[in-house]
C-alpha cells in the first residue's frame, strides 16, 4: 500500500485505493460479489440472528396450529372462533413489525458503514458502476428482510395447499407472496434512502426508527382526535398495513388505492434518491 507525506502539514495520506478512472461496467458478477459480502455480515449478525429465532418459533407454533385446524375443517374452526383470513392477517402484521426490526438493524446502514470505514472508496477501486454497487448491497437487505416479512405467510398459505390439495387454495399463495413483496419492498427502500444519507450507524437506525415508529403514533394520534380515515395515510407502516387488509379480503382502515400508489411512489422515490446519492459523492472523499 503507498503512501505520500505532505509538505504543509505532515499528515501521512493513504493512497492505497486509487480512484478508477477507467470504463465502468455493470457485469453480472460484480454486483454479486457485492451481494455476498453484504449478505455474510447480515446473517452474522446477532440481532439479526435473535429476530430469526423469535420469527422461527411464531411460524412453528403457527404452522402447527394451522395443520390442526385445517385437518378438523370448518366446524373446529367455527368452534374455536377463529377465522383463517383473519389469523393471516394477524401473522403478516407480526411478519411486518419484525422486518421493520432487521430494516432498522441493517437496513437503514447499508451504505452508512462503507463510508465510515472506507470501504465505498474499495469497491470504487474495481471497475464497477455506482448502480451494480447500489443493487449488490439492497439485494441481500431485501434478502434478509423477506425472509422475515415474505417467507413465513408464504410457508403457512403452501402448508394449506398441500394439506387441502384444492387449486383454489393457491390464491391464496399468491396473495400472501404480493404482501410480502409489497412489505419487503416499503421497508427497504427508505432504509437505503436514509443510509446514503447520514453517516453515522446510530443516525441512521434513529431516522428509521422516526419515519416508521414516529408517523405510525401520529397517523394514530389524529385518527383518533379527527375521526377520519385520510391520517392513516401519513404512516408508510399503517399504509403496508392497508394493503395487507385488503389482500385479505379484510375491512380496510383507509384507501386501499391510496396506500398502494403511496408506497409505490414513496419506494421509488427512495432508490432513485439513493441512487442520486451516489452519483454526487466523491469516490475518494
């Protein structure tokens, strides 16, 4: 690794990592190798890995308690008082809370870390472009965050099917994996918004945290001082929560239509943002 010694100052001044001022191609291997990378210190870490075990233990107990209820029918489950659609719902809304948790966790950081320790300045070193870099590191978030907030609701509505074994019964898959990709994708995109913007670990999870938990007490707090519908709007959370609603087939608090075109355009925003982002930053700053 070279380094110089300024005259003025007599700072030492790394130049291990040279700016790439050659052609830049967005290969598919480059961003993949981004990917893995990011994925490998994800999955190591240990709030990440505690939130899979809270996840791993309600999907057992639910997929146990929906293989009974499916094999009694109907009747037991008109007994019990519970309502399949209903109990869905319920999951996808635990579902969503905890990818709200590993989005904060690594999600809302994902950039932030490679600034702070230079490694934005190494990936840029190789002749990769600023969207294949942007892609290799959102891949393994939304990765880490279905698998949470996609991948159980997905498992439940398939253990049905295979149980029952009727056609019909795959709508309802259909329906689960549309809200889990509408969850994956509306808590992922601001978390990379908001990491291309601060930098610092700590700034990034506290602004996460406020957009999701913040605007959801006050979608709330005015729903209930109003009376009206439109607040609930106000919440990215509450608005994912809509669209789950009226996925399946529940009463729905608010625009169905509204909350989806909300968290289309505020997603897009994001990453288009993110990626401005990256675009007006120094390699080398």
């Amino acid at each position: 690794m070279s380094a110089s010694v300024s005259a003025g100052d007599g700072k030492l001044h790394d130049l291990g990592y040279r700016k790439y001022t050659g052609p830049r191609r967005a290969g598919g291997e480059l961003w993949k190798v981004v990917a893995r990378r990011g994925l490998r210190t994800s999955l190591r870490n240990w709030m990440v890995i505690i939130v899979f075990v809270i996840t791993f233990i309600i999907f057992g107990f639910m997929a146990a308690f929906l293989y009974v209820m499916t094999k009694a029918g109907a009747a037991f489950s008109k007994d019990l008082g519970a309502d399949p659609s209903q109990m869905m719902l319920q999951i996808a809304r635990a579902d969503q809370f905890l990818g709200e948790l590993v989005a904060l966790i690594i999600g809302s950081s994902v950039l932030t870390d490679d600034f702070r320790t230079g490694a934005f300045a190494f990936y840029f070193s190789r002749p990769i472009t600023r969207g294949a870099y942007l892609l290799g590191k959102l891949v393994p978030v939304a990765f880490v965050v279905g698998l949470v907030a996609l991948a159980p609701t997905v498992l439940l509505r398939l253990e049905v099917f295979a149980i029952k074994g009727e056609a019909r019964e795959l709508i309802p898959v259909t329906r689960a994996i549309t809200q889990g990709l509408v969850a994956t994708v509306a808590l992922c995109a601001p978390a990379a918004l908001i990491s291309a913007l601060v930098r610092r670990r700590i700034l990034g999870m506290g602004a996460y945290f406020g957009l999701f938990s913040g605007t959801y007490i006050i979608a709330e707090v005015l729903n209930s001082a109003l009376g009206a519908r439109w607040p609930h709007h106000i919440s990215i959370g509450k608005n994912i929560e809509i669209v789950t609603q009226w996925l399946y087939g529940q009463p729905t608090e608010a625009s169905p239509l509204v909350a989806a075109v909300l968290l289309l355009a505020i997603s897009a925003g994001s990453l288009a943002l993110a990626y401005r982002r990256l675009r007006r930053v120094d390699i080398l700053e």
